[in-house]
C-alpha cells in the first residue's frame, strides 16, 4: 500500500525553523543552516536543475526521499506568502517559480479556499479547505498507487503525526542549535508506532529513518 | 591538557529527563527509556557490579566514556534528595548506596553549604556552592590530569555549555518522545565550537560525538 511519507531537516534542539520566519526569509533566522549539508549534493541539485555537486553518503538518503512520490501535501505556512484570505489581484503562486521541482498534485492545507493553481512541469497546487485526512484522500487518490509526501512545514508534519498517519519520517538531524523557532514535535507525545529503523551518518547531517516494523 | 567532557541521554524531541522528577522516579515519567539501550550492555553492567551483558556498537562509546576520568562534576538534583537545605539530622547521601560506582572525587553544585561526604571505594562528594567555575578548578586539581567528567543534569550541562567551558558532549540520542520534562539545550544557543566529530549507530540508540576540532 502507499505510504505517507515524511522528510525534515531538524536541528539538535529540535527545531526545524529559526524565530521570526517571514517572506524574505522563509526558514527564520539561521534556518538556512538546516540545509547546507544538501546543497552541494549532486542529487539535491539536479532537481533543481543545476548540474554537477557532490555524492556522498546522504546521496541514497535524498535520492530515496525524492523516488516513488506520486503527490505532496504541504501547509499553508510552506507554501508561503501573507496570512490570510488569498490576494487575488496578486496572488502568491509559491516560492518556487513557473516550474516548481514537485512535477505532480500538491495539496496545500489553508483555511482560505482559491481555486487550483496549475504551473509548468506537471505541477498543480490545490487548495485543501476541509482539514488533513481530506487532504490525505484527495492525495492518496492523486497519487496514483505511489507515495504520499509531507513536504512540511512542523505544523503539517505534528497533525499527522498526532493522527497515526505518518508511514516513514526521515529526520536530518543537523548538529547545530538554533535557539528559538518552531519545534518539530510541539505538542507530539507519540510516534505513533514509527520506530528507528535506520542511521546514517554523513558529513554535517546524521539521517534518522522512522517506519513502522 | 585534560578535558571536560559530559555524556547524557536525549529524546528524539530534546529531553533528559520525563516530567514530575522527584525521589521516587528521578528521571520523571517516562524518563527511564532515557536508559533502556544500556541496561543490557556488558560496559554497563561491570561498573554496577552486574555480570554477562551484551557485547554491541554502544560498547566502545560507554567504554570510552568511562575511561580516563578523574573527577566527575554534578547538579544537585541529579545528587538527588530533597529540595531546599539539608536534612542535617537525615541526610540524603544520594542515589547509589555505600560504594557508588564513580571512585574518584565528585562535586556537586548547590546552593546549600554542607561538609563532604566519603563513602567507600573512592568516591568523595564535596558540595560546592560557589558557582560552576569554582567547581571545575576543584575538580581539575582533583583529577590529577585526568579528565572531568559532567555528570548532568540538564542545567549542569547548560551552564558549562553556556560558560563555553564543555570540550567534549557524547549525546546519546533515543529514538523516542518523551512530550514533555527537562529539556538539555533550554536556553543554550549555541554550541560554543563543539562539532559533530563521530556517529555512532546502535541497536535503540544513536551516539552523537562532539569535540572541538
């Protein structure tokens, strides 16, 4: 059966975003550090469409993360742009241009209904108003018999988690502190039955796998 | 030059120790899965005086943990006891019986005077109430060139970690959430130039080395 997969990078106390995250600065303050060990890697940036980088041993752990995907589901706060009602003289399309890096269904959790957003590559962002097992549904079904994919942010991840509804989670633990921002298990007690089932260490970051045994 | 080195066990969400310590359950609610990945080691069972044990990845961190130290530095409530000045007509003489298992000098910071304390085997607790510096000036004498170990707990560790007095932290990271109690980095910022030096996966565990490089 598909499985629900997640993937975050968490620093050592925890956080996966520094303080005061705006739209100049999506990760907060010092959240950029959180992915420094995947920019160089070959297979980070190929799908971002750069050319040449790194393989090391995080490249089979990112190269896993990105296979078997057929849909994403995100919160509003990662799609990002301004709170509230949408804008719809200029309406945020996401930060990732005319030709996202997803290439299929995205559901973005809101409480702000906007009719779908259809970009280049295959990418379509719906607008999910009715809460996160809709979402799941919806994905699930968009999905096509692959992956379901929480791309984030902490928020997203905790509501499934807290619901039992996570399959995998892949934490990259990054070994530094920040101090301050959002946590990425406020208010989670439980796992929900994931258990460690792998590690990996590599340069600047420890991989973590979750799953059900 | 000798080293002043802490170990200590986190969650995956960041604690030390579950909620609502106290005498009967020191490690708080859920605290003692903190351990379980011990419990069973050979390394681990010798110094409590326990025979057999697992032989396993863990072995050589809890090893090399032990090894080379000559003073040993801790908090108040990891001595344990009550809050508040001292029993003088029962006094709380710690956790670990006649014939602890340190055998060397141990210091531990309070806020209540009260005269050493010598029980067999070697282990001394002198009780320090002049601040974490003082502290760690007796417990180098004490150690004769050999290191000081940080015993914990969690505050302990913050303030020779703020105090940039901490030159090497083994974090031994258990895959589970406790929700809610003592939490190592609270109020720490940063790592004061420890980085991640060795990774070391096990079974229930992942040992996390610092050093300075």
């Amino acid at each position: 059966m598909a499985k629900v997969r997640f993937r975050i990078a968490m620093s050592l106390d925890g956080y996966t975003a520094g303080p005061q995250q705006s739209e100049e600065n999506p990760l907060g303050i010092g959240g950029t550090q959180l992915h420094e060990w995947a920019i160089p890697l070959a297979a980070w940036r190929a799908p971002h469409g750069l050319e040449g980088g790194e393989v090391n041993e995080s490249t089979r752990v990112v190269e896993e993360s990105l296979a078997n995907i057929g849909a994403t589901i995100m919160g509003r706060n990662m799609f990002g742009g301004h709170p509230g009602p949408w804008d719809a003289a200029e309406p945020w399309n996401g930060w990732w241009g005319v030709d996202p890096p997803f290439h299929h269904p995205v559901f973005v959790l809101t409480h702000h209904a906007r009719p779908p957003l259809a970009l280049e590559g295959g990418t379509t962002f719906t607008f999910v108003t009715d809460g996160i097992v809709a979402a799941l549904e919806l994905a699930r079904r968009a999905a096509h018999g692959l992956d379901v994919s929480l791309a984030g942010g902490a928020s997203t991840a905790q509501q499934y988690l807290g619901a039992g509804l996570v399959d995998e989670m892949e934490i990259h633990l990054v070994p530094i502190l920040l101090g301050a921002g959002e946590r990425l298990f406020e208010g989670v007690r439980e796992l929900g039955g994931l258990e460690l089932v792998r590690t990996v260490a590599a340069p600047n970051v420890t991989h973590l796998k979750f799953a059900r045994r």
